[in-house]
C-alpha cells in the first residue's frame, strides 16, 4: 500500500507531499453523474448503496492518482436515523423537513447504532479496503455544523435559529449538541473499527461563529468526540474547521493531528501559529480556474510556504465546485507531485 498520506498525517518525513482534494467524487465528474443517474434514484439512495458508492470513490483516485480516498457518503446520513427526515433538493441542497425547535423536538432524537443503523456505510468501507492500494478516510460532521443543519432546517446565511437557540436556550442547545455529540462519536468509532485508516471532522460552518462562542458552543463537543476516539483506535484524526483562520487558537486545542486549513489565510502564517500540528489545505478551491502556468506557480509557492510544516498535505481550502473541469484536478495532483518530490 501507498502509504506516504498516513506518513504525513503522523509528521513522518516522505519523499513527496500527498494531495487529496475535499469533494473529489462528486459532480464534477461526468463519471459521477453517470453512476448517480443509474437506476433513477436519488442523491441517499446513491449514499445507501455500497456498490456504487465504492465505485465512486475509486474513481477520483484512480482518474487522477490522489494519495487517499474518502468514503463516498454525507455529513447528514446519520441525522435520518437519529429521527431527522432528511431531502436534497436539487439547486437547494440538503433540507430537513421537521427542524429542531423545542425540548420536545429534542427529546424525540435518538442515538442510533451505527452498526445496526448504517450498515451500509460499514459495508462501503470494507468494499473499500479490499480494493483500496492508498488509504482510506472516514469522516463525520462536526456537531455544531450538524446542529445547524437540524435547527435551519437546511442551509443558511446567518444562522438566526441556531444562535438564538445558543443565546436564549442554551440549555436546549446544550442538550441537543450532546446528543449529535454522542451520535458522531459512535459513528467515527464504527467506521475505524470497519477499516476507516484516517477520520477527518467537517466543521464546515465553524467561521460564522465569534470567537467566544465558538469556544463554548462548538470547541467542546469536537474535544470530547477525538478523545473518545483516542481512547479505541489510534488512527489520525484531522479536524477541518471552515473559514477558521481567526480561530487557530482554539481549534489547535481539539486534540487532532492535522487541521485543515481554507484558502483565506496564508498557510506559512498558519504553520507558525498551530504548533505541534500537520496542516492540510489550502488551495483556493476556485484557483483551479486559472490558466495551467498560473495555477502550477500558485501550486510551487503553496508547497514552498509549506515547507517548515511538521507535516504538509496538499488539498483545496474547501470542496471542488461542479463547474471544475476535470483536467485541471489533474494538472494540481500532478504538480504537488512533481513540485514536491524529494531527491
Ligand atoms: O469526495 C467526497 O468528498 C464525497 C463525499 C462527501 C459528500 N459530502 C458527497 C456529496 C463529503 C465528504 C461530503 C461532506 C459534506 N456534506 C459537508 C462537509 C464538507 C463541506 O463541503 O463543507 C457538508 C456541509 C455536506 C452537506 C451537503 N451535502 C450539502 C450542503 C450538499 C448540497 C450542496 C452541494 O455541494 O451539492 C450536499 C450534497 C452532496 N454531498 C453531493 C455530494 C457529491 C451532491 C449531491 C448530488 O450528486 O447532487
């Protein structure tokens, strides 16, 4: 096995810098679509089935040779067991048709069996392993981004129902981010027990939040999911907390091994201040529609401002939009490739 990804997740030296990138199988691929649209069935019923999921996470890795895959899946699959009724509607993204608003909306969420529950997330990620020739991530949402989902009832601009939930009710809020909290944490440690070699947590919506709150109101169920997980499997967890720039000083705290950086800070500005971490990121996920020459420069000086990191992992500072043409994700993974080979 290829395994200079899980090198550099530990800071161990490797002779090249790994790249994979956030999103990878997904729209922008006609291949994904295709798969997508075979059978007629909808963007879960993809989700629920273990053959074409495992179908289309090989197919970014072995297109473009990334140096890890990422379990085909979604942030809000384990809500549904929990109790949530959730749809994707096309152009509108994920939707919960009941959104979380009183204690009793609270206490009617269950914490499912991950096993028992999602059975066909264990059975993609077995697939997976036997066909897999690099690593394999396993991932969840952060509980915060998961609860904003629950309370709006889908995306959001600015956030009105969830924070007035922290400042009205906190209580409530508390309640429910426990329960999202024990949910994930079962979740993570299902899939490292069926063979996920990395976990990384999504908080994709981390930058909305003031410092102080996100201290109070995020920071503490991410510690409390990493360290039960220290506590059943050693595999590297990485934490990725959106437009976190103006929070290194608090998501450094969340006992991960590598935090995932976006594009709006400058990552050697980063690297000085996340101390003992592996950073991973953070190409702007639009640089991918520069001219070739300009994106490999962009590419060369992101690898160079890099290069006093304990580790480095080459992504995009967020998920790869659908208009991407496909060339260019593999004009990036080759120049990380070239750029970073060390004599
Ligand atoms: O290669 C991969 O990364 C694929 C696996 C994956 C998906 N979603 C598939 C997906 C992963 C890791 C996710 C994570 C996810 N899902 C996040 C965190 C990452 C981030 O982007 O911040 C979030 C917030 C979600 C919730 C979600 N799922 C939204 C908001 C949407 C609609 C918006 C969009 O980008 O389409 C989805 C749908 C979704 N998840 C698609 C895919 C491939 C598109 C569905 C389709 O085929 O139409």
């Amino acid at each position: 096995m290829n395994d200079t990804f899980l090198k550099a997740c530990r800071g161990e030296k490797t002779e090249y810098t790994p790249v994979w990138i956030m999103r990878q199988a997904g729209r922008y691929l006609p291949q994904y679509l295709e798969v997508r649209g075979r059978g007629k069935g909808t963007f879960l019923d993809l989700c629920k089935d273990p053959a074409r999921c495992t179908e289309v996470t090989l197919q970014p890795v072995d297109f473009f040779n990334m140096d890890a895959a990422i379990l085909f899946s979604d942030i809000l699959i384990p809500m549904e067991p929990m109790g949530m009724n959730l749809e994707f509607h096309e152009g509108r993204g994920p939707v919960f048709t009941d959104p979380i608003r009183s204690r009793k909306d609270v206490e009617a969420l269950v914490i499912p069996d991950p096993e028992a529950t999602m059975p066909f997330v264990m059975e993609t990620i077995k697939l997976l392993r036997a066909e897999l020739k690099v690593p394999l991530i396993g991932f969840s949402g952060a509980p915060f981004t998961l609860a904003t989902y629950l309370i709006e009832g889908g995306s959001s601009k600015v956030f009105l129902e969830t924070k007035k939930m922290m400042f009205q009710a906190p209580e409530l809020y508390h309640n429910l981010l426990q329960k999202i909290t024990d949910c994930t944490s079962l979740y993570l440690q299902a899939q490292a027990k069926a063979g996920a070699q990395t976990l990384q947590i999504f908080d994709s919506w981390a930058g909305i939040l003031a410092p102080v709150d996100y201290a109070r109101f995020a920071l503490p169920y991410v510690q409390s999911i990493i360290n039960d997980l220290r506590k059943v499997t050693d595999v590297p967890i990485i934490y990725f907390a959106n437009n976190g720039s103006t929070l290194i000083e608090h998501t450094m705290t969340a006992g991960a091994d590598v935090l995932g950086l976006d594009w709006r800070i400058n990552i050697k500005k980063a690297i000085a201040r996340v101390g003992d971490h592996v950073v991973q990121g953070n190409l702007d996920p639009i640089a991918l529609f520069l001219p070739e020459e300009d994106l490999k420069q962009r590419i060369k000086q992101l690898l160079e401002d890099a290069r006093e990191a304990k580790g480095h992992i080459f992504n995009l500072g967020h998920g790869v939009v659908p208009q991407t043409p496909p060339d260019q994700v593999r004009i990036t993974v080759d120049a990380v490739h070239e750029f970073s080979a060390r004599a």
